[in-house]
RNA sequence: GCCGAGGUGGCGAAACUGGCAGACGCACUAGCCUUAGGAGCUAGCGCCGCAAGGCAUGCGGGUUCAAAUCCCGCCCUCGGCACCA
C-alpha cells in the first residue's frame, strides 16, 4: 500500500473548504434535512477520541443525506461558559476569554483535520456577546411572561473558603478545595417556571421520534402523579395545611399529618408549638442532609411531634397529631403528607414514636387481610375499603373519584396533578457566565433591563473568585453594579449573579439556522424552513437535563411566536461513551486521555473515522482499542490496493455484482439505524471478495466508492478522481440496489433432529416439502439419529429448516 | 435508594418476526514472502476430547419441536439523580 493519507487527506480538506461543498443553502429548494450533534465545552485538554464517535456518527449520516438528494444543516459551535474555564481562570489570572478562544482554536484545528462534513460559516459561540444577547433576550421574555421568578433556596456553602458551591465540587459532604464539611445557605435566586410547561413536555413526548430510554428518562423526570389536595384545617386557628396525595382512598385510616422541616408553616404556628426548641433543633439537623439520604429506606425513620398543634381530617372529623420529618420533602408536592397505615415510612415512624394508627383498606388476600386489620404488617397495595363509611366495599380505584367529588363537596380537597420536576435553578454565583440583565431597585424592586441595551456585556473583573458574602465577582466591580432605575431614575444595583451554562445550549439549534442576524435570534423565514432539527444525538447523560431544558425554551419561544415549532427535535439519538484500555472512563487526572492528533498521524483520519464506527454499537460504551485501528487501517489498505491492482473495469463479475447488492442494501439500512459497526463490516466482507476477484465490474466500484464515501470521506474522493472524475464523489448520487438480484437461487436447509443440528443440505428456493424431507432423512449423519427411532413429527419451515422430533 | 442501559470466545462484537451461536475485526499459532513495514499472502483459531462425540450466550427455574432471543426469580457492571457539561 503506498497510500499516503497524510497528503491526500491535507488535498482534499482544503479543495473542500475552498469550494464550501458542505455549505448549507437556506434557499435551496431541495428538501432540508437538520442534522445536529452537541455543541462540546472547549475543554483545555482538547479534542479526545471519545469526542470523534457521536460527530463521525452524524456526519455519516448528513453525507448520506446529502447523496440523498437533500439540502443539509450540519452545524457546530462551542458551548464555552463554565466552571473549569473560570477554575483555570482562578488559579492563573488569565482571563476566561482567552483561555476559551485557545481552546476553540486548537478544538476547531483538531476537528478540520478529520475531514467533517460541518457548515463552520455557521459556527456560533455561547460566550460571543453577540450570541449571548439573545440568551439575556429570551432571560427577558421569559421574565415578561412570569416565569422568571426569585425565590429562596439553598445552596452548597463553604464556611472556610466563603463560596458558594456546584454540587460537582462537593466531594463526600465536603468541599473539594480544602475539605470542610459543606453547609446549606439560603439565597435568593432567580427561577424559570418549568413546571408550568411540565404537562405540555410530557405529553408532546408522543408526537417526537426519541430512543425509548430517552422518552423514559424524561417521563420519569417529568413525573406526573394524579391525585388530590386536601385541607387540613389547623384546630382553634386560621391556618390550613393543605396535603397532596396520590391515595386519597386512604383518608379515613389518616391519624396524624407529616410536615417537611422546611415547611413554612411550621414557623406560622411557632406561637402555639410547646417544644419549639426541640423543633428547631431537629429542623436544623436534618438541612444538611441530602435528599437522597433522607428519603433512602435504608435509613431509620426519625421525626419529631409539634406539641400542641392538631387538626382535622376532613373525612372522619377526628382531630390528628401533626409531626416534621425528614423523610418528607419541601419541594414535592406541598411540603406535607397525610400519614396512615398504608405507607411504610408512616407506619414505621408510628410504631416508634407510638402513634395511634387505623387501617382502611385490606387486600384480596384472605391470608394477609387479618394481618392487615390487627396492624401487625403495613399494606401498601392497593384493595378493598374498610372502616371508609360510605365508601366501604370499594375497590382503591373505585373509591378514589368518589371520595374527591365527596370532599370537593366539602369544600375540603380538589383534584390535583403533581409532578416530580421542580423549577429550575438559574442563578450562579459565578463569574463565567451571562450576565442577568435585571437591575434592583428599592423603590420600584426588580426592573429588567431596555432591550435595546442588550448585550449586557461581561465586565473586566481583576479576580475571579466569588466574593466572601457568596456574590458573583460581578458584585465588586462597582462602577458596573451601581445604575439609575429604569423606571424611577433612582439608585439601584445590577443582578450580579449568572445564568447557568445550560442557558446558552437551550436555543443555539436556533441560531444555527441565521447565525448572523444582529436583529433578532433568527429570522422567522429560515427558521421556518430549516426547523426542526431531523436528527439530534447526544450523550445519555444530556437526557433529563439539557433535553428538557431546550424542549422548555424552544416551546416557550413558540409560544412568543418566535421558534415555528413546538417540538425542537424531531429524532433523538445517543451514543456511547469511549473508555479507555481498561474500561474505565478517559479522564486528564488518570492520565489515560487519547489524542486524536497522534492516530491522524499515524494512521489517517479515515482509520480513525472508520475504527470508531466499527469498534462496537453506537449507542454502547467501548473502550479504546490501540490495535483496533490496525484493522481500520488495513482494510483502508486493500480498498486502496485493489484500485491499483488493474482489476477494476475489466468486464463484468455476476457474483461481484450481486455482492454489491446486498452491500448496498445492507449498508442503506444499518446506517439508518446507526448500525455502523455491521455496515462496516458489510463493506470489508465486499472489499474482500473483490480483492480475491481477478474482475471487479467498473459500475459495481463506482458504486462501492459512494457507499465507502461518508465513512472514508477521503480515500473515496482520491479514487474517484483516481477513475477519472472531476467533480467530487460526495455530490454524487447514492446508490439503489436491486432487489430482484438478492434473492440467490440456492438456499441451504438445516435438518436438526430434537432442535440440535445435525447436517445440511442446499436446495433450489421454494422446492417442495415431501422431497426436501426424504432428501433431508438420507442426507450424511441423519440417518444415524434416526436409526430405529420412530419420528413422532416433522417441523418442516420452507427454505430454511426441518426438524425430527423422535422417540 | 430510585430511574435507565447492559452481561455471548483471549478481546471488540454478530445473530432480521424464537430456527446453523460466534459474521466482521483484533490478538494469537504455523508456513510463505520481502525495497525489514505500526507491511503482505495462505491456513488455523469457543471449551473438553486422539476421535466419535459432548458442553457452551451472567446464575437458577419455566414455556416450546426449537431459546442468546419469550416468561418467572436472582446476581453483577455501567450511566443519571437537578450548581459538571
């Protein structure tokens, strides 16, 4: 092989860019297809392998589309604002900016040199003011609209450094720079209303093409549950503690009510509670607690009574203790349960704490109902109602509606749906990130800031660490904090907090389409007509988080009139990670990262390219295998030998030529499905054949070189040109493949004896079962198995199979 | 703990609606060849066995003429769990 990739590949990337071949056109009129990948964090390590799989993956599949006759959206940019940037930043004094412009530089070099089919005119950056004015811009709208809000929540704090904390930086309950104990502190954040598009997220899922796992994981993070409100009215006060339930055919057997020790009722009734002491005391332990631990079965159940409160069941009239415990949450549903038999946290911390309790519904289980009825067992499931009144002899189910409308009646409960999702946290006490366009007044309170005078740009800040108070560095920079009010003209302050980094990745699909425009996000037009995205993969990990939170914006947008659809992605794909050699994860602190310029070197892009489609499933983590790629790299070889051998064109080759239709057929199919790994090997098993061939027909190559193209974007654009072609081979048209020549005229049939194999014999397609199964009982060791046995039945499936079930 | 994905040779894996387990590739072994190269060619390669044959898809049951594939129970690995991106 004398393929010198290093020159050829260096050609044609540059006759490439020249001549803009992947350039998307938006007023084609072809049909258009939007293929996109994530956007990655322009880490300071550089470009790694694992990178390459999901953008080669894509790239595949827009080269297709391409070949396919469609106008193709293939974009890439950098989501540049985050945590690792403005940590480098700290520790060296170099401004965020220049790290991240080092870093893009090197990542986009890194990128060319693989030969990607991306449009980079459209490449956008998230920390590129002129980006980020529209992310303030929809911060804006979503504010006008109400679902930006402040509200108080904790967040991570470090008593000896005096910052505040990511959850990433949390190491064990202690903070990862000097090892003190994290303690949870209260601050006022900003919020986006996500919950209210909760439903709408949910259901849409329905109307989109996502891997099963993605759906699930967002169905799961969504969390509807159905249920009811019910008021419970606090005994010789005003107050009312309302309680969400999902089994309110339960309520009869409710003897006392759990409250979570955030719940802001609890400080309401301080007055009237006799133990306030011990109340707040416990209150405060559990704070720092996290909520996998205090909700975790694993964990013994503790509470603690507030003394002196009671109130009323609304269904039964009987007054009931009210209790705190950690085991219930704030922010699900409204911070408060009911608590009876039927949940084994309350009968749990019932039978510690001696709590009276009743049961209501017994299961169908004559065995188990006794047991039930004496207390002796808690029973969650579902059954019959007892003890219920009117409701008594109903099945859980049955009784559920009814005992609603009931209460509703009442006055005392209504439907209501719940979900697990919460409002999302938007502010970061943090330096590298958007600034939130909002001024505080005192006088007027929150103002947002004049459109017209976004972007609101980053100031120069001389350090980059948060302040002592926990504010962003922002809020030291005087001169930019201090402004007039919009509204009064009098002194007010700037938000000094940021956006998150997920802000910038909940839109930029948009922006790809008119990256440009300095008068809106994207003009209307184009993205009516690129949107939405076709195809989007990503990591699994990316499911619940940035899927939801870009699915939110863009629905949010649609609502302004602003994005056309209301479902950003059409199709949604993932890939799996790349492992290092010994399965574990590739990181820079274990030193086991590989680069993608030292295998460029070696053995070509078009290996590497090649070696990651094949070295497993897409969609399953593999790790790096060094010698993997001398696989890639020969059978890149022998694609290039055989074109120099002289054995194509010389005439025709039938069995070539059916070959080839199988290949393309195989290949059309499993890139669909992302089955790169098998449509490889489809093209090493035809490669292979055609080597051994003396006659490789010219049709069957040319052919062969379209469906090699988007996987080896190189070599089959040297070859066709090798043929005599002037024009590139990734503007041609993908092959068809014949169907009336796949069917081969033979078929082998297997012949088990009691379902085990035991020979084979090759017949012509469609021969008759009588025949078949004579030839079937003579043919090489069968007639041993059925020696002087008696054949009981014969499974007889056509062109394929016959088995003898003796005794 | 909850949710999700997965478990097949020495390794990465393949196997369409249940129908020849191990395609393709890596590694390895033997031989050949050579402008000694991250070369190439030919053959072999699940395990046990000289063979006939037997045993094999995480473990234990089941359904079926036939199970990697379907059902029940269990074990293990990986990913996510809301301020990493």
């Amino acid at each position: 092989m004398n393929y010198n990739h290093k020159l050829i590949e260096k050609k044609w990337q540059k006759k490439w860019e020249e001549s803009k071949i992947y350039r998307a056109d938006d007023t084609s009129s072809k049909p258009k297809y939007y293929a996109l990948v994530e956007f990655p964090y322009p880490s300071g390590e550089g470009l790694h392998v694992g990178h390459i799989r999901p953008y080669t993956g894509l790239d595949v599949i827009a080269r297709k589309r391409r070949m396919q006759g469609f106008n193709v959206l293939y974009p890439f940019g950098w989501d540049a604002f985050g945590l690792p940037t403005e940590n480098y930043a700290i520790k060296t004094g170099i401004h965020p900016k220049i790290i991240t412009k080092k870093n893009t530089d090197t990542f986009r070099r890194q990128l060319k040199s693989l030969g990607f089919s991306f449009d980079w005119d459209r490449e956008v950056n998230t920390t590129d003011p002129t980006y980020y004015k529209w992310t303030q811009w929809i911060f804006l709208q979503l504010y006008k609209k109400g679902l930006a809000y402040k509200a108080k929540m904790a967040i991570n704090w470090c008593p000896k450094d005096k910052i505040g904390l990511a959850n990433e930086e949390v190491i064990g309950g202690a903070c990862e720079r000097c090892g003190t104990a994290v303690e949870k502190k209260e601050k006022e954040q900003w919020m986006l209303a996500i919950t209210q598009y909760a439903q709408r997220l949910y259901d849409d899922l329905d109307s989109v093409d996502y891997i099963p796992a993605a759906k699930t994981g967002q169905r799961n993070w969504i969390g509807p549950s159905a249920g009811a409100l019910v008021k419970f009215p606090v005994v010789g006060s005003e107050h009312c503690i309302e309680v969400f339930t999902t089994r309110i055919d339960t309520i009869f057997s409710g003897t006392y009510v759990v409250l979570a020790p955030e719940h802001p009722m609890i400080e309401d009734l301080k007055g009237s509670i006799t133990n306030w002491d011990e109340v707040e005391q416990y209150c405060a332990e559990v704070r720092n607690i996290s909520d996998i631990e205090r909700t975790s079965f694993e964990r013994p159940v503790s509470g603690i009574a507030l003394r002196g409160i009671h109130v009323t069941n609304p269904a039964t009239g009987e007054e009931m203790p009210v209790w705190v415990a950690d085991f219930v949450l704030a922010h699900y549903g409204t911070g408060a349960v009911f608590a009876d038999a039927h949940d084994a946290r309350d009968f749990e911390l019932a039978k510690k704490y001696n709590i009276p309790l009743k049961t209501s519904i017994v299961p169908d289980d004559k065995d188990l109902a006794p047991q039930v009825e004496n207390l002796e067992v808690c029973f969650e499931g579902e059954g019959i109602l007892i003890h219920s009144q009117r409701f008594d002899g109903m099945t859980s189910s049955e009784a559920r509606p009814k005992i609603i409308e009931w209460l509703k009646e009442k006055g005392s409960a209504e439907p209501h749906t719940t979900y697990k999702l919460r409002d999302w946290v938007f502010s970061r006490q943090r330096y590298w990130g958007e600034p939130i366009p909002m001024i505080h007044c005192d006088a007027c309170g929150w103002q947002p800031v004049s459109e017209d005078d976004l972007p609101l740009e980053l100031p120069e800040v001389e350090r980059y660490e948060p302040t002592d108070t926990g504010e962003s560095p922002l809020a030291s920079m005087t001169d930019w904090v201090n402004v007039s009010c919009p509204v009064c003209g009098g002194s007010a302050k700037r938000e000094t907090d940021t956006m998150p980094n997920w802000a910038g990745s909940s839109w930029y699909f948009l922006r790809y389409v008119d990256p440009h425009n300095a008068n809106s996000l994207a003009d209307k037009e184009k993205l009516t007509h690129w949107m939405p995205v076709d195809w989007y993969n990503g990591g699994m990990e990316h499911t619940t988080l940035h899927l939801l939170y870009s699915r939110f914006w863009n629905k949010f947008l649609y609502d302004i009139g602003v994005s056309p659809v209301s479902e950003a992605y059409q199709k949604r794909t993932s890939h799996g990670i790349v492992l290092a050699s010994g399965g574990e994860k590739m990181s820079k602190s274990r030193g086991n990262v590989v680069n993608p310029d030292t295998v460029v070197d070696i053995v070509g892009a078009d290996a590497l390219r090649i070696y990651e489609m094949f070295m497993g499933p897409f969609d399953q983590a593999i790790p790096w295998d060094e010698r993997g790629l001398n696989g890639a790299h020969r059978f890149l070889g022998k694609v290039w030998d055989i074109a120099q051998k002289g054995s194509v064109g010389r005439g025709e080759n039938e069995s070539i030529t059916r070959l080839l239709q199988k290949t393309i057929k195989k290949v059309t199919e499993d890139i669909e499905s992302m089955s790169f790994n098998t449509a490889i090997s489809a093209l090493m098993i035809f490669t292979n054949e055609c080597y051994k061939a003396d006659i490789v027909p010219q049709e069957a190559w040319n052919s062969f070189l379209h469906i090699l193209a988007p996987f080896a974007p190189h070599m089959s654009e040297e070859l066709w040109h090798t043929q005599g072609h002037t024009t590139s081979v990734h503007r041609e048209t993908w092959p068809q493949y014949d169907a009336a020549r796949l069917e081969e005229e033979l078929v082998s049939i297997v012949i088990q004896v009691n379902g085990k194999m035991r020979g084979s014999f090759e017949t012509s397609r469609g021969s008759t079962k009588d025949a078949n199964i004579e030839t079937a009982k003579r043919a090489g060791h069968v007639s041993q198995y059925l020696e002087g046995k008696t054949i009981v039945r014969v499974v007889y499936v056509p062109d394929k199979l016959i088995n003898f079930v003796i005794k």
